[in-house]
C-alpha cells in the first residue's frame, strides 16, 4: 500500500485498523443489546451514520497484496 512506510509503521497501521474493525463490532453488539433488535436491523440503523460508512468502505476498498 505504502512502499515508502517502515514495516514497523505498516505493523502499526495494522493494529490499528484492527482495533478500528473491532471497535466497529463492539458498538454492533451494544446497540443490538441496548435496542433490543436483531442483527440485520442493527445493521441497518448503524449504516445510517457517516463514520460507520465510511469505516466499512475503507476496509472494502483496501486491496490485500502480497508482500
């Protein structure tokens, strides 16, 4: 992705991209407790917030290539 970026700094990225994914379930299994709700329907009312758009696109878009 970044050629130029340490690999102590791509393995930095990386935790953090993974705390970012786990934080994103964290707060998916609140809300369906908090709510009450199934998970679909959780879905559905997390994707009505910017942040978790684009969150998910980032972790979409991201290409995985082979170092």
């Amino acid at each position: 992705m970044f050629p130029v970026l340490s690999r102590a700094a791509r393995l930095q990225a990386l935790i953090l991209a993974g705390l970012a994914a786990a934080s994103v379930v964290a707060q998916w299994a609140y809300l369906m407790e908090l709510r009450g709700t199934g998970a679909f329907e959780t879905v559905v009312q997390m994707l009505r917030f910017f942040t978790i758009l684009t969150l998910s696109l980032i972790h979409i878009s991201e290409p995985t290539r082979p170092r």
